[in-house]
C-alpha cells in the first residue's frame, strides 16, 4: 500500500529541510533529523546519484522514467533535466570544475557528460571492460574515481578517468562488490565500500595503495557515501534505513534514521552545504537533513 503524504505540502517538506522556497535558510531545525523533500514515487525504485553543482540545485537519476536526469527545487518540485541516449542509465552523478555534469552510465558501460549550456549528452569515456559503472568521485584536478561492481560474483573494480577520458584500472577485488566511492577532504585518501565494510586507500596523484578495511558492520549492506569537510563519512547502510556518520579514523558516530529501508546515495547541498539530500528506492523520493559541517565537495565546487 502506497503512502499518502498529500495532506504536507511540498514547499512545508522544504521548510523541513531547513530551505524555503527561495533557497533562503530558515531558522535552524533541528541536526540530524530527516525529514521528506520528494513525494514518495516522484523517482523511479532506480532513484540514485543525487548531486548538487555549484550554484546548488540539486539532481537525481530517474525521475518519473528509467534514463532521465531530475532536477529538484528548492520547495521539493522536480522536472525532467535532461533525457539520456537510449540504452543508457544513469547511477553515479558529479560536476567537474567547469560546471559539466558527468554520469555513470551503468547499462552503457560509460562515463556520459552533459554540456551545461546546450545540455547535449556525450560520452567521455567507454570501457567495454565494465560490469557497470556505479558511483563515482572526484577530485579538485577534475579526475573521476569509478567503482564498478559484479553483485552476482561479489567482486569488482576501481576505475580512474581523466578529463580527456583515459581510463586506468587502478585495483580489482574480490572481497566485496565495490560500491560506493568518496575521496577524503585533503585528498590522500580514497574510500570504496563492498558488501558490509569500507575500504581506505592511500591517494597520491590518482594512484592508489594500502588497501585496508576502515570499518566493518555486522548487518545489512552499504551503498553511496560522502565526506563532510572535517572528513567524516556519510554512509548509506541499504536494508537497515539509516546513514551511518563515521569518523575518519573509522568509528561509528551516530545514524540517522530514514523513512524507508533502502537508502542508496547521498550528497551535500542547501545554501550552506548543510543539508545532506538522500536517495531512497523503496520509497522512490528523497528525503533531507540537516547537518554540522557543509560537505567536501560542495566547497570545493565553490573554490572554483
């Protein structure tokens, strides 16, 4: 039976959120208390990649339909952004230094862009080689970090692309179906996590090392993740319903409870970078909260 959330009106679900309907802040709700942003099934089950550019709207995959980019209001509304090639679906989202949009594009085996100006859809990198590229990363010199998982065989890969499209394989493992991707805030670490655990690797130059595992849980299994400035880790745990914060140094701070149980992605946004927007599959929305430390990258898309 399908939720009925008609009697809360959306611009009220943004006020919630610590936003109004013209991005201003509000006064201060109250931290780590999530609130709904998106009416439940506005996106399909496959809602992921959420990711806000630099003048912060905020962006989903699959809103309304399979392939199709939304992009979501300050008061909770979402339209159609951009349609993707046929054949293609989007997972991961980010925005390099220039303002374009660059998607993982997991049933095309591709790394796709999107010119902000034209929004025409191009491809910057293709690797036959992928299972699928699934969430990716970035860094402040434009390089993206793809993980690229096999479920079914519980192992995958890491992948680098350049801004000219090169694509180097950086690590395959088979400990885990890799996941979810964040590079830390100095950028000498690169996180990747897999079944029920998060993996740190030494960065240096887009080459990683020392694989070891940061933190393991007990139950259910984790999908996207992002930093805070101070480097803490927002963790998507899918199944359980929550986003875990974790230190750096791997300890489990607090989780914030979701409506719904399958929590795919998240990321940074609102106008003080705040606010953390979360993607939910057995809802087919978004929810929000708000936060102490802005996020990573949206201060570094603003340093730019």
């Amino acid at each position: 039976m399908k939720l009925n959330i008609q009697f809360i009106t959306v611009p009220a679900l943004a006020l919630l959120c610590g936003l109004s309907s013209c991005g201003q802040q509000k006064a201060a709700p109250e931290l780590f208390k999530a609130t709904v942003l998106t009416p439940v099934n506005s996106f399909t089950s496959d809602v992921e990649g959420p990711a806000v550019d630099k003048n912060g709207v905020l962006y989903a995959v699959n809103f309304q339909k399979q392939g199709t980019i939304g992009k979501v209001q300050d008061d909770g509304t979402a339209s159609i952004y951009v349609t993707l090639p046929a054949g293609s679906t989007g997972n991961g989202i980010r925005f390099d230094s220039h303002g374009t949009m660059l998607i993982a594009d997991y049933t095309g085996h591709k790394i796709l862009k999107v010119d902000p100006a034209t929004l025409a859809v191009t491809v910057l990198a293709h690797e036959p080689r992928m299972h699928q590229p699934n969430d990716i990363a970035i860094d402040s010199k434009d390089r993206l970090y793809a993980t690229d998982p096999d479920f079914k065989a519980d192992n995958g890969r890491i992948w680098r692309i350049d801004p000219n499209g090169t694509i180097t394989l950086l690590d395959s493992v088979r400990e885990g179906a890799a996941n979810g991707i964040e590079v830390s805030p100095d950028e000498k670490t690169l996180y990747v996590n897999g079944g029920k655990f998060i993996w740190a690797y030494d960065l240096q130059e887009g080459i990683i090392s020392n694989r070891r595992v940061l933190i393991q849980f007990p139950d259910h299994t984790v999908d996207g993740m992002r930093c805070d400035i101070k480097g803490n880790i927002y963790l998507t745990r899918f199944g359980k319903g929550v986003v875990a914060q974790i230190s750096p140094a791997g300890q489990l701070l607090r989780e914030i409870p979701m409506a719904g149980k399958r929590t795919t992605n998240l990321a940074f946004g609102g106008p003080d970078g705040k606010t953390v927007f979360v993607t939910l599959m057995d809802r087919g929305n978004i929810e929000c909260f708000r936060v102490d430390e802005p996020g990573r990258e949206w201060q570094m898309l603003r340093k730019k």
